[in-house]
C-alpha cells in the first residue's frame, strides 16, 4: 500500500488588530519608515495652516508682527500653547520626512543595506528631527 501525505501549509497572511501590532519590535529602520509615513501626514493636514502663516506674514508689516504676537502671546482670550504645540509637531514632522527622505533616496541610490550603517543612518534622521522639535519647542516657550 502506498501511504498518501498531506500537503502542508504555509501560514498565510493573519489580519493583526493594533494591540497585537503594537507588540511587535521593530528594528529601527522599520521605525523611522512608520514616522516618514506619519511625518508626510502631519505635514498635509497642515499645509493650509503653513500657507496661510505665510501668506499673511508677507502681506504687510503690520500682518508679519499681528501673526508674531498671536503664536507669542495669544489672541481674544484664546490659550497660545495649542498654537505653539502645533508648530512644534509640524517643525518636527518637516525635520524628520526631509532626512527620512535623503536617508531613503541615499539608500536608493547607494545600495547600502547594511544593519550597522542602516541602524546608524535610522538614530541619526530620529535624532535630527528631534533637535529641530525641542529647539523649536525651546525657542517658543522661553
């Protein structure tokens, strides 16, 4: 008699709720790829706030300093710290997806894939884009 054998399996894609992504350890790359996504987000939501920041501080003097005083100081009884959390995350969120992506496009262009230079170049643009947060942050709240 000739034994018939199973066919075995490879597990498939699983659908992962947030709780199970959330346990998984990414290596940094993984990390920094996640905020460049996060980053470009943050930096679309507020493009209109960009633009309209800019285009009223080059409309007049006058315009440039009312701006200047609303993110220092407030307007109509309003708390200024919102205003100026939002400038922090946005300068965060330039910093961090600008070197993200030079850190991609030299990846790209070099084919360095290696798992010192990766984890390196990875601290480096979460690091650059951190500085620029806490200066930003540091500058607006002294």
């Amino acid at each position: 008699m000739h034994q018939q054998l199973k066919p075995v399996r490879a597990p498939g894609p699983r659908n992962l709720g947030l709780i199970q992504l959330a346990s998984y350890r990414l290596p940094a790359a993984g990390f920094v790829s996640i905020l460049h996504r996060l980053s470009g987000l943050l930096l679309l939501a507020g493009l209109p706030f960009v633009i309209w920041c800019f285009d009223a501080s080059l409309r007049s003097a006058d315009s440039f300093e009312h701006l200047r005083s609303v993110i220092l100081e407030g307007a109509h009884g309003l708390p200024v710290w919102p205003l100026k959390l939002l400038l922090i995350a946005l300068t965060w969120a330039f910093a961090h997806h600008s070197i993200a992506g030079l850190r991609f496009l030299w990846i790209d262009v070099t084919h360095q894939t290696g798992l010192d230079g990766n984890r390196w170049m990875a601290g480096l643009t979460v690091s650059v884009g951190l500085l620029a947060a806490g200066l930003t942050g540091y500058r607006l709240f002294s």
